[in-house]
C-alpha cells in the first residue's frame, strides 16, 4: 500500500526542472562549462593554482610553445642567459649595469676626496669610501642574479612584455571577473527582489516611490550610469565594482519582481495566510516568495553575465581593478598596445576564456528559464 501511494505522489517543481535540464545536452555541456570556471574560481582563490602569476618566467613578449621562438625572442633569451644563449655563443651573456646613483655617489667622492691638512703636508690623502664595497657587492649579486635566472623563450600560451605567463593570467583573471559578476549580481538580486516585493505587495505610496526611484536609474544610459558612479568614487578596488554593479543593476530584477507580487497577493493562498494569522513579512518571503523563486534565478544568471562583461569594460577602460589585480578587462587594456607590435596572443587567450563562459552562461540561463516554466511539460 505504501507503494501505491509513493507511485501517485507527483514530483515537485525543482524535480520538474531538472528533468527537464537532464533532457537537454545543450544546458548540460554549459552547465559543466560554467561548473569548470567556478571551480578553477575557487583553486585560484585559495593559491593552489596560478599563485605566481605575477612572476617574470619568460622573456619579454614570449610567444606561445606552439607558434616557437622567434628572432627577437632568441636574442633576448640570450640576453638572459636562457636557452637561447646556447645557440647564439657569440651573443654578449652580460649586459653592463647602469648604476643609477654613480653620479650622485662621484659627487660625494668628490667633495670628501683630500684629507683635512693634505695641502701642508704636501701630500694627499684618499679618504675611503664606506659605501665603495657596499655598493660594489649589491653590483655584483645583481649582475649574477640576472645571469642566472633562465627565461623560457616560449610559453604555453605566451608570455606579456614583463615575461608574465599569459595561461596562468588567464587563470587569475578569472577569478576576478568571475567573483565580480556573481557577488554584483547578488547585492543587485538582494536589492531588486526586496524593492519588488515592498512596492508589489503594500501598493500605494510605496509602490508610487520605488516606481519614481526606478524611472530616474532608468531614465540614465546604464553603461553611462557606471562609469559616472566609477568616475565619482575614484577608488579601484574589486569590493567597488561590486558595488558599483550591484547598486545601479538592480532595476530589471525590480520591475519583475513586483508584477509577479502584485499577481500573487490576491490569490486564494495568500487570503488563507492571511485568515490563519500570518504576518505581512511571513505572507510576503514565506509563502509568495517561493513561488517566484524562479524569477530570481533566471534574473540572477542573467545579471552574472551582464556584470562579468560590465566588469571587463570598466577595466579595459580604466575605472576597474588596480594595477596589482589581474582581470580579463586589465588584460585586454595590456592587449591593446601589445596588437600593434603583433603580439596577439594575449588578447586571445583572455577573449576566449571570456567568450567560452559568457556564452556557456547564456546558454544555461536559457535553457533554465525553459525548464523553470510551469507550462512547459
């Protein structure tokens, strides 16, 4: 008998959903995609992979392993003393050292050249120098730093004109561009779905407000909006862009949210709450809410693309992360200069990771809006 009756119990609407998600090949090679950047996400951010992306590995503009070394690649590698030194023995394996402070350290030698008295005694006495020997080790240890450290005269992917590892960039800038997107595109699903859902559920001078604060962030380009609020704040930082993001994008989350609140407050089971004694916030996020759940969903995958391409604007523009952060909007602003001198290998490498998630995430949010649809069967 309890066989029977587990038989005829019908699934619910998550069960549904991914049902449906199951079914469809498409959402499910874009949900490993996005699945496979999240993770790399969270091994950058905990330093197991792609923690010493800032160190100079390569020579400078290293093309990538498969493309090979090319002349200026094998004269500077011999420069270094890397690989290429072997192949070219009569290239020089020590460049000279220009020693910034010599003509401020010859002033001083001149000043304190002869000795007090020198001149009735007739003779002349050198005074010695403390920071001769000093200066001269620090030289020297440079000079065998420079000689020893080998540069690889390709990369995987490349290397920028510090001899930086372009893959392992790629890795690091996702990690920002990534968090970027899903932390702006929660803070501006928080706002949005409590802003609906006031306006939506209490109506009249509520509603009349939050639809007068909606029209005037409408009522401004939204890329112009941005880079205003990034220009006023002047302060780069990956917490700013979040914010920046998450509280000028939360408009459309709001303008669903109310219409599906102003849909549900009069049905037959928000009147029932309401007959037993229920609460105005219990009626509101307890028994309303997890019927639109779905909204948020959809909106906050939808917004997680919107924000990472936003964050990559900013940042090829100026107004992102700072100069010690990586992203892929810092590399395509590298890029730039990098294309005329015909070095494209980084802004491949950073177009491609960008485009393979934005489009798995598009992807993905698609086919969960299908399946989220209680219409569909």
């Amino acid at each position: 008998m309890p066989r029977d009756i587990q038989h005829t119990v019908s699934p619910g609407v998550w069960t549904l959903a991914w049902r449906r998600l199951w079914r469809d090949r498409v959402a499910m090679v874009s949900l490993a995609i996005v699945a496979l950047f999240l993770v790399m996400m969270v091994l950058s951010g905990a330093g197991l992979i792609a923690k010493d992306w800032a160190k100079e590995v390569g020579v400078n503009y290293a093309p990538p392993t498969f493309q090979g070394p090319d002349v200026e690649t094998a004269a500077s590698g011999a420069a270094a003393g890397g690989p290429a030194a072997e192949a070219a023995p009569d290239q020089p394996t020590e460049l000279p050292v220009q020693d910034p402070l010599a003509d401020a350290l010859a002033a001083i030698r001149g000043e304190t050249k002869k000795a007090p008295g020198a001149e009735s005694a007739g003779t002349e006495s050198q005074n010695v120098d403390p920071l001769a020997e000093v200066m001269a080790d620090i030289r020297a240890k440079g000079t065998k730093a420079e000689v020893a450290e080998a540069r690889a005269p390709t990369l995987p992917l490349g290397g920028d004109k510090w001899g930086r590892d372009v893959l392992k960039k790629t890795i690091k800038g996702s990690e920002t561009s990534i968090f970027v997107g899903l932390a702006a595109a929660v803070v501006a699903v928080f706002l949005g779905t409590v802003f609906g859902a006031l306006a939506g559920y209490y109506g009249r001078w509520l509603d009349d407000f939050f639809n007068w604060f909606y029209s005037v962030f409408t009522a401004i380009p939204y890329l112009l909006l941005i880079l205003a609020v990034a220009a006023v704040l002047q302060q780069k930082g990956t917490m700013t862009i979040v914010l920046i993001l998450g509280l000028t994008g939360w408009t459309g989350v709001f303008r669903l949210i109310r219409g599906e609140y102003l849909k549900h407050k009069g049905r037959e089971y928000v009147q029932a709450a309401d007959a037993i004694g229920a609460s105005n916030a219990r009626r509101m996020f307890v028994h309303i809410f997890p019927n639109v759940s779905h909204v948020v969903l959809v909106q906050m995958s939808i917004l997680t693309v919107a924000f990472i391409k936003s964050e990559v604007i900013l940042s090829f523009l100026g107004f992102g992360v700072p100069v010690d952060v990586v992203s892929w909007g810092s590399m395509l602003n590298e890029a730039q200069n990098e294309l005329i001198l015909g070095k494209w290998w980084q802004l491949a490498a950073a177009g491609t990771a960008m485009a393979v998630l934005v489009t798995a995430f598009s992807l993905f949010t698609d086919a969960l809006r299908d399946a989220l649809d209680p219409k569909l069967k």
